[in-house]
C-alpha cells in the first residue's frame, strides 16, 4: 500500500492531502527503507555525497516574544541572556573560516537591540571579509522593508521556520500578538525579494496531528522554499509544554525522506534536535535524505544559553572539535563534509 503512495510521490512530488495523511502512517520497516532509498538516490543526483556544513553563531538569546514552546521566551526569568558584539561575531566568521566553513548563519531571538541598520552593517562586514562565503540570516519576523535592506546588504539567505500550517495549532502555539498571516507574509516577502528561503516545521509538537502536518507538506510545496528544516519537538523546563511528550525521531526521519522526494534539490538539515533526540540522529538524517548539518560556531561561553529545548548537544565543544567528530562521523556512513557555500541547485523538474 504504502509502496504506491511512495511512488507516486516520487514521480509527482506531491500528494492529496489524505495521501500524505496516508503515508505518514507508515511504519513498516521495508517500505521505510524503500522510501530512504529513493530519498538518497534524489538527493545524490543532485548533491553527490557532499554534506554541507553550516556555522551556527547564536548571537542573542533575547527575544521579545513569548511562544509556548520556546527556552528563551521573554517570560522566562531563568535564562542567563546575553548578547555578543558586533566584533565578538565577526571573530566566530573567522574561526569557522579557517575551519573551512563557507555560510555562516547568524540566529537570534527577536532582539530589539540589533536594529536594521546594526544588522545590515554585520552583514557587510563579513561580506566584506569574507567575499566568498554565503551569509544566512535568522532573526525573525520583520517589514518587508528591513528585509530589502538585509538582501542589499549582502545576506544570501533567510531561515524562518513557519512551525505549523494549521491556523488553529498555530494560535495553541504562539501569544495571541502573533499571526498565522504575519508569518507567511514574512516568507513570501522573502522569496519575493530573492533570497535563498528556508521554511520548516516541528515534528510531534503539542496538538500536531497527521492533518497538520499534511498541511504543512502542502504550504511547504506551495512556497517551494530552497531550504527546508524539521526536527523533532523537545520539551523546555521552564515552557508552558513543559510536560508535553517529545516528538518522534523514527516520523521526523519517514519526513525527511518525503520532503527529499518532494525537493529534490533542496537543502535538508539533520538538526541539532535530531541529534539530540538521538545520538546517531545527524546519520539517520543523511540516511533519509538531509544534506545539510549546522555545528555551532558561537563562543563556547555562551551555548548553554541558548537553550530553546532541554538537553541540547554539543553546547561544550570547541569549533575544531565540533567540525572534526562531524567529518569523521559523516565518512563512517560514506559521505564527506563540503568545504564550499553550498548553494541550492536548481529545481529542474
């Protein structure tokens, strides 16, 4: 049954809403591996054996927001905040740099200290130093303006993750001054203005069911995003869904292999999260089809407070450390670590 479902997806690349409602239930070990199959076959016509590295500089964790889900909430009183200086993250780029890294990725939460024009200014500074590498921006919701500025500054890429595509889970997730509309505003802006977009969405998140993330298969087909990021949902301490049950790694990895089959040009991180959620979930991410890892490049002193979920890994390690063990474990499974920026390819289909 479910081996009809992955085939048609395969030459569609896309389903119905009920099919996909179908496939995800899934769980015959055969028909997953058929399906993990396909999903690498995709991704190396495109993508070889290359797995991209992306440093991870986490450079504020406060945030004017309150989501339910989320470790660094504004009304959390437990976070240790901090920010870093504009110097502090210019000398992360360097580090990564000399570790062969070519896209930084530059995540905060929603921090109104770093203005527009502070941001901007950041974003020609590494272009500036480093003419060569992509730099991705994670900063949030924002105007249509300050998106223009980012992209004229220089910014290549923009991560924004939509969390659901069910209005009403989104509105169980999130405050009441957050928007469904305001979200999806925000990533067709940013597609419209020609960034390299990057969706994505929690796996097993509190009052997610199949329908939604049917749903969120169909407005990520809709968007055609270059990137797109999952991983399961993990419970923070200090959170509202402080005793909601963590996602499923087995349904987060039987999602990367569809989003694979759906884009198969795209850019699929294993997430931190998957890595967390289990100790070989980076491998079964790339097994499933994902070619894309983010180590951290923040300074070792401040990891530990970003803590969006508990239990987050390699908050301790340094940056050599970090990108050696990834190189070591992605060439045990048969594939190597890129040293380049590692553009989205086009979509030919």
């Amino acid at each position: 049954m479910y081996k009809e479902l992955i085939d048609a997806l395969f030459e569609q690349r896309t389903l119905a809403k009920e099919s996909f409602v179908d496939l995800l239930k899934c769980s015959d070990r055969e028909e997953k591996e058929y399906l993990f199959t396909l999903a690498r076959k995709q991704t190396q016509q495109y993508y070889g054996r290359d797995i991209y590295i992306r440093g991870l500089i986490e450079f504020s964790n406060y945030c004017r927001n309150d989501c339910f889900y989320c470790g660094i909430r504004k009304s959390n009183r437990n976070v240790v905040r901090y920010r870093l200086s504009d110097e502090e993250i210019l000398g992360c780029c360097a580090a990564g740099y000399d570790l062969g890294y070519r896209t930084f990725v530059l995540q905060s939460g929603e921090d109104p200290a770093y203005t527009v024009e502070r941001i901007v200014s950041i974003v020609r500074s590494i272009k500036s130093v480093h003419p060569d590498c992509a730099v991705t921006l994670s900063v949030g919701e924002k105007s249509r303006e300050e998106y223009e500025a980012y992209r004229a500054a220089g910014a290549d890429r923009y991560l924004l993750r939509h969390e659901t595509a069910d209005r009403e889970q989104y509105a169980k997730l999130k405050p009441p001054e957050l928007s469904y509309e305001n979200r999806m505003r925000c990533l067709r802006d940013l597609k419209d203005l020609g960034f390299q977009t990057g969706n994505g969405f929690m796996v097993g998140s509190p009052y997610q069911t199949a329908e939604c993330l049917a749903e969120d298969l169909l407005f990520t087909k809709e968007l055609e995003p270059e990137m797109i990021g999952i991983g399961p949902f993990i419970p923070h301490h200090d959170t509202p869904f402080r005793d909601f049950p963590a996602g499923s790694v087995d349904l987060t990895l039987l999602l990367i292999g569809i989003l694979r089959l759906m884009f198969p040009y795209a850019l699929i991180p294993a997430t931190t999260a998957l890595g967390t959620a289990d100790s070989a979930g980076r491998e079964k991410g790339v097994l499933a089809g994902a070619n894309v890892i983010m180590p951290n490049l923040s300074p070792v002193r401040v990891r530990k407070n970003y803590m969006l979920y508990d239990n987050k890994i390699c908050t301790g390690d340094e940056a050599a450390e970090c990108r050696n063990c990834l190189s070591r474990r992605m060439a045990a499974i048969g594939y190597r670590v890129a040293v380049d920026r590692g553009d989205c390819k086009e979509n030919t289909h």
